[in-house]
C-alpha cells in the first residue's frame, strides 16, 4: 500500500508544478508579446531593436512550456489520470503564487526603466531658449527670450516674469547667490546687456534694474559683476547701488566674467594678448591676474566655474589654442586639457560637469563616443567611460560620488551612473521610456530615484518641463 500511495503523492506534486510552469509560462508569453509588438520602436523589433529582456523571455516562455508538459506526462505515465479536486485547488494557488517569482525575473531580465510621471505642456508661442537655473532641490527658473518662468518641485508653474516689449532676454547668470539671478535684456540684434535684472527668485519680481551699454553679468557673493566697455563694476546684488569699479584699459575688451562668493573673476582681450583678473568680489582690490597662453585673438572665451578657476579658450588662428586652462587659487596657471588629443576630443555640448577635483566632459573617439574626466589640479586624465556610438546627450550630479549621463542610440536612451572616482558603471542603465527630449536639455536629480529634465529646444513643440520616475508595472 506504501508504493501506491508515494506515486499518487510524486504524480500530485508533479501535476502542482507544472500548473506553475503553466501560469509562469503564460505570463512570460504574454509579456514577450508586449516588449515586441507594443515596446518595440514601431510597434514591431528585430534581432537588434526589440526592449532590453525579450531574448531572455524568449527562452524562458518555451522552457517553462517543455518542463510544465514534462511534469504533466508523470501522473499519466503511472496511470493516475483523474486528479482530485483539493489538489486541483493547491494546484491553482501555487500557480498563482508561481507568477510573483516569475514576475521578479522578468523585471530583473528588463533591467530599471524610468518614465514620465508628470509634464508641463507646450508654451507658445515659440521662444528662444536662454538657459536654466536651479537654485535649490525641485525648484527651476526656465529663461527664453519672451521671459522667466518658474516651475515648483511637483512640476506645476510657479511664478513668471515676461521681458519687456520689443526686449528679448538674452543672458542669464551662471550662479544665484542668496536666490538672486541675473540677466540682460537686448534693445535689438547685437546688443545684448542694454538693461540688466536682478530678480528674486523666490518671489519672482525684479529687485532693481540698471541701463548698460552691452554689458556681461555675473554674481560674485554678495555683489552683482557687470563689464562694459569702460569697467568692470561691483553693484550690491540686493540694491543695486555702486560698491567697486575697476576701470578697462582702452585697447582692452571684456570677453567674459563670473564670480564666487569671495572674487570676481573677468577675461580681457588687450590685442592679441588676454589675460584673467580676479578682484575681491566686496571691495574691488585686485587679488591676482595672470597673462594666458594666448598668440592671437580669441574666437571663443567661457568660464566654466570660479571656483577653482577654469576657462574654455579657443583662438581664432588657424593652429591656435583650443582647450580649458585651469587656474590655481593664487592664479597660477595649472595646467591645461587640450580639445583635441589622444585622449579623444572634447565637444562643447551637452556641457561639461564640474564636481569635486574633477572635470566630467563628453568626449570623441574617432567613431566612438563617451565620457572623460580630468583633473582640475593639473589636467591629468584619470578616467574614461566608453558608450560606443550611443550619443551622450546629457551629464549632470546625480547623487553622492557619481555623475550621471543620458545617451541615446538608434533606438533607446539610457540613464547611466558613472562613480566619480574610476568612471566604473554605478548599477545597470536604466531605459528612459519615450520621453519627450529636445535635441538640448538639462536635467536635475529631484525626489529620491525621480528626475526633472528641462527643454532647452527651439521650436518649442514639447514639454518645456517634466518629471520621470521609477517603473514599476510593465
């Protein structure tokens, strides 16, 4: 009587698992079938388009089918065809319990993905993009030229500031001290800086307005930097009154200014030479200047950050320089990257990342294309991180000793987490589901695991703002 009864039990629990095999089979197909006629890029795929874990589903799904009819012949092989009904019961709760496992390897298959959560609709009429500030955790200030607009952490429009008439915005400043930020209004074409803005950030109204000619601005501390062509002068950033002024030599032009919160920093073109300056952003005193390795005029001048000092220069000469000189505290010249080298070319979008003791770059390679850091001590090359012909499209902070990139290929864009210290992939890139990014962007960490991107596109067709976060469901 013992046999007997241990085959009715072995046949019972192989009628269990393959109802199991069943139900995970099942719902292997029917995902399978998502990812490629519902996921895939034109609601079909192929060998090299379809979603991240269909080749995995693919041989799970006939897999699960070979084991659940295996399991099924062994009750039928010994003769036991009718199965009774409390197994058929234990049966169907172990089948449904069989999906969550089987759910958690086709998410672990699929990888992390990211889509929209929440977006602003188009602002029309089209306006030219300015820039973006983000002067604390969920808030953004969108410039274009027909004004400010401001968008809270959950996405919704705060508060907006329109130019005047007839007085298109056209440059922001880099920084916002004490939520205060910068810009300049241009009367027509050329003439950028006709009348400078201080605007607070926190209410959206402007502090105080000053007439220039075609003035750079920037913030300094507790000062707001403006050149012209006679000086560089000191306002206070809350009142606008005069603190410093520091005149321009005759023969000299102001290429570019910035500012931290002890000194101000500005590029004068005298001739063919240039030079970097940097005075005491509340007395105007001089605290250093240092001459550039310059031959000949400069095509291009941009300070990336002030802190240490690190300026992209390019010349006009044919074989002139072109590369990011970088500055000691004391405005000893450190070293230098040079834009075209063995170490690949730098490009100049999507903009480089400056965080710790490091410069974060996209960066080419002959065909291929990626990501390189170089140190702000000396220029050394420490790291690079290869994304193949994936387009790097973004580079921004996103969390503690990492930095992160958005790349797109042909058919997917990914977010990737890159460690700061060798440049090593943080976790697997996440997909980033068909959202709507502009051919220039700006994205910022929000929320823990969310993400706010802002478009910078000049048709104005998408979403200027939007908010992405985690996947969960299929």
């Amino acid at each position: 009587m013992e046999r007997p009864r241990a085959a009715r039990l072995l046949g019972h629990l192989a009628f269990t698992a393959a109802a199991a095999f069943v139900a995970v089979a099942v719902l292997y197909l029917v995902l399978l079938a998502k990812l490629v006629f519902t996921d895939g890029p034109g609601r079909v795929c192929g060998i090299d388009s379809c979603p991240r874990g269909t080749g995995t589903l693919a041989v799970l799904a006939p897999l699960c089918v070979a084991a659940a009819w295996l399991l099924w012949r062994v009750p039928r092989k010994r003769g036991y065809r009718r199965v009774p009904v409390p197994v058929r019961v234990i049966a169907v709760c172990v089948a449904s319990a069989a999906t969550v496992p089987g759910w958690q390897g086709f998410a672990y298959a699929r990888g992390p993905q990211m889509d929209l959560s929440g977006w602003q609709q188009a602002v029309h009429p089209a306006a030219a993009p300015v820039g973006v500030w983000a002067p604390r955790l969920g808030m953004v200030v969108r410039a274009r030229t027909d004004g400010l607009v401001a968008y809270n952490g959950e996405g919704r429009k705060g508060w907006r500031l329109p130019a005047p008439e007839r007085t298109p915005l056209c440059a922001i400043s880099r920084t916002t001290p004490s939520d205060i930020g910068l810009l300049t209004y241009g009367e027509s074409p050329g003439t950028c800086g006709s009348k400078i803005v201080a605007v607070n950030l926190a209410e959206g109204r402007a502090e105080w307005t000053r007439d220039a000619g075609r003035a750079l601005v920037a913030a300094a501390g507790a000062s707001a930097v403006v050149a012209d062509r006679d000086a560089v002068t000191g306002l206070d950033l809350h009142s606008g009154d005069e603190r410093w002024r520091v005149p321009i030599p005759a023969d000299c032009t102001v290429k570019a200014v910035d500012g931290s919160e002890q000194h101000a920093l500005y590029v004068e073109e005298c001739g063919d030479a240039a030079r970097i300056t940097a005075v005491d952003s509340r007395t105007g005193g001089r605290v250093w200047q240092t001459a550039m390795p310059t031959a000949s005029r400069l095509r291009e001048v941009r300070v990336l950050s002030a802190v240490p000092p690190v300026v992209r220069v390019t010349e006009t000469a044919e074989r002139g320089m072109d590369a990011v000189l970088l500055f000691g505290a004391e405005g000893r010249l450190r070293g230098f990257v040079p834009a075209s080298g063995p170490a690949g070319d730098l490009l100049s979008e999507p903009a480089p990342v400056l965080t710790g003791e490091l410069l974060i770059t996209p960066v080419k390679q002959g065909k291929e294309n990626g990501v390189s850091a170089y140190s702000l001590t000396d220029g050394r090359h420490v790291w690079h991180a290869g994304f193949g012909d994936q387009l790097v499209r973004g580079l921004a902070p996103s969390g503690p000793g990492e930095v992160g990139v958005v790349t797109s290929g042909r058919w997917w864009t990914y977010l990737s987490h890159r460690g700061l210290a060798d440049g090593r992939s943080r976790a697997v890139p996440t997909v980033l589901r068909d959202l709507p990014l502009g051919e220039r962007f700006a994205f910022y960490p929000g929320p823990p695991g969310s993400y706010v991107f802002v478009n910078l596109d000049r048709k104005g067709l998408l979403p200027p703002i939007f908010d992405i976060d985690p996947v969960f469901g299929w």
